[in-house]
C-alpha cells in the first residue's frame, strides 16, 4: 500500500490531498460528499478498519451520483502502528487530515477502556508524524461532548468545564487538549471541533435512532415483541451529520486557530424522537414500547444542549436540519 502512494506521487503534485481516518463511517462519507462535490481536483485518501468498501461506494452513490470514485483511494493501514502511519504521512504528504477515526460507542468504552487507550494512541500517531517529518496540513480533530460528562449545566459551549465520566470522553479530552497546545507550539492550522449527538441514515444498528427505525419497519418486531428503551425522558442535542461536516470544512479553512462547539441548540427528548418516528408508520408509541432503566447511565445528565453561539458568529455556521427531517431522511432511506 504503502509503494501504491510513493508511484502516483508525481502525478498527484498539482492536485490537494486529503487525508480522512474513519472515511467509511457516516462524517467520513459526508466529507468526501463535501470536498468531492465542488472541488474534482482533490485527491481524497481514506483509512478505515472496514473491509466492506462496497457499502461505502453504494452510500456515496445514494449522497451524489455524479462524484467521480477514482480520485477516492481507500487505504487499509493499522493506525495504532506508530511506523506505518509515519510512512503514510511522509508518502503522501497530505495538505489536509481529518481525524475521524478511533470507537465512537462510550458505552463499548466502559466494558473496555482500551478502546478509548485507542482513540489516544492513533491520534498521537498521526500528529507525532507530522511533527517528525515537519508535515503540518490543516488538521481536524474529532472531539465530543462526552468530554463534558458530569457536568449538569444544561448549556455547554467551549468554555464550559469538561468532567467526563467514561474511558471514551477522558480520550477525546486527552486529545482535545494537546490540539491546543500542538497549535500554539507549532502555530499549526490544528483545530478540535466539540461535536455533539448527530445522526443520519449511515449510523449503525446499535445506535438510539437506528434501534427505532428498526424495529418500526420490521413487521416481524411490531407482532411480536416490545421495543425496550431506557427512558423517554433523557434530553440530547441531535443534529445531521452533513450538517456538522459542512461547519468541519469550515473550521478548517477559516484559519482562525479556534476551536468551536457542533450542535443545533435545541434539546430534544427521547419521547419526542419515538413519536416522530411512530407517527410516520400511524403507530401509538404507547402500544409498543417497554421501558427499562437499567440500561441507562446513571451518572449521565438528564438534559444536555449546546451553545453553538460561537460558531454562528465567527464562521456563520449553524445547524440547518430539525428532527423530524433527520428522522423523516433515516426512514426513507431504511425502506428504500
């Protein structure tokens, strides 16, 4: 893979080259739908540890038809190999990296902190590699607002003060805080974006959203058996993922050295996205859910909202898609 790049890097020289880690995950699909649809001049080189780069293809097919998949090249490099991923930043010397990469479940994190010992580990990879071969691109970093974890202020923006509760939130912290220190040491185009809870119709099946699409458009499930949540009464700040990847794009070229909040504002409930859902089919919600509170987190806060006030001002980003369309677009995109 590695002798793949160091052939094509003549030809490549006029071009911009990205580099995405976690490219076949749903930011990464948007981002390639972002840069690829107005600019078929950049060369876009994804990462990922899925082997199934059909469904990937298929999925950017169903964004946009008309992107051109030769200037994609999918790479299959183990980021958690410090020299491998040297080589792959010195071979491709990348204008742009999006980090995307690493476990994004927390709850996966709890039973297994080396996931987020993971997430810690490729990112320190990838920058210590540019840092040895004096490659500084314009860089993204994937942070969360799981890195606020206990904290129980309602609205949290870049100020707030972060306290999180699981392996996964320590290691987006961890990161999110030698960003700030890698940008001021270096003056490097480096910046973390705080994203919070955003769907699509790309998430996987272990997520809330998809959990309740499924079991809606399985009539199987509707005759024979309960769909089992946590609560109805836990309020998150849920936006479209394309609508995040739009502000990313913007944080990266705006070259103001800042980090920014991702999110809509607005809290929504669990109830609230279960009846959106089951409106669509003309279902009572009432008729089909059973709820069990073991499954939730107890140390988690009951509401959770953004302030993405910041962004809005600086960049005039800002989220555009409501929750009944973030549904509505997963829906139809399950049935389809």
């Amino acid at each position: 893979m590695d002798y793949f790049i160091i052939q094509h890097k003549t030809s490549m020289k006029k071009n911009k080259k990205i580099l995405i880690t976690g490219i076949t995950g749903q930011d990464g699909l948007f981002l390639v739908k972002e840069l690829l649809q107005n600019n078929s001049k950049l060369e876009v080189y994804g990462v990922s540890r899925d082997s199934d780069t059909k469904t990937f293809y298929s999925n950017l097919a169903y964004l946009n038809n008309d992107i051109d998949k030769n200037n994609i090249k999918i790479l299959n490099i183990e980021m958690k190999n410090k020299e491998k991923v040297t080589t792959l930043i010195s071979d491709l010397n990348p204008n742009y990296i999006y980090n995307l990469s690493g476990p994004s479940s927390v709850y996966d994190s709890i039973t297994n902190p080396s996931l987020g010992e993971e997430i810690v580990t490729i990112f320190n990879n990838i920058v210590d590699a540019c840092v040895d071969t004096k490659i500084f691109p314009n860089f993204f970093q994937a942070s969360s607002s799981e890195m606020y974890g206990k904290n129980t202020s309602i609205i949290l923006n870049e100020d707030s003060t972060f306290m999180p509760n699981s392996p996964y939130g320590n290691a987006k912290l961890k990161n999110h805080k030698e960003v700030s220190s890698l940008r001021k040491k270096y003056d490097w185009n480096i910046v973390s974006g705080i994203m919070f809870n955003h769907e699509s119709e790309f998430r996987k099946n272990s997520y809330l959203f998809m959990k309740i699409i499924n079991y809606l458009i399985d009539k199987d499930n509707l005759a024979n058996k309960k769909l089992v949540l946590g609560g109805l009464d836990l309020k998150r700040d849920w936006s479209y993922a394309e609508d995040f990847v739009k502000g990313i794009v913007s944080m990266v070229n705006s070259f103001l050295l800042e980090d920014f909040v991702l999110g809509s504002g607005k809290s929504t409930s669990i109830k609230t996205v279960v009846e959106i859902a089951f409106s669509f089919f003309n279902l009572d919600w009432n008729d089909f859910v059973e709820i069990d509170n073991t499954i939730l987190r107890n140390e988690d806060p009951n509401n959770r909202v953004s302030d993405p006030g910041k962004i809005k001002k600086y960049l005039n980003w800002e989220a555009q898609t409501g929750i009944e369309e973030i549904v509505e677009k997963i829906i139809k995109f399950k049935l389809s």
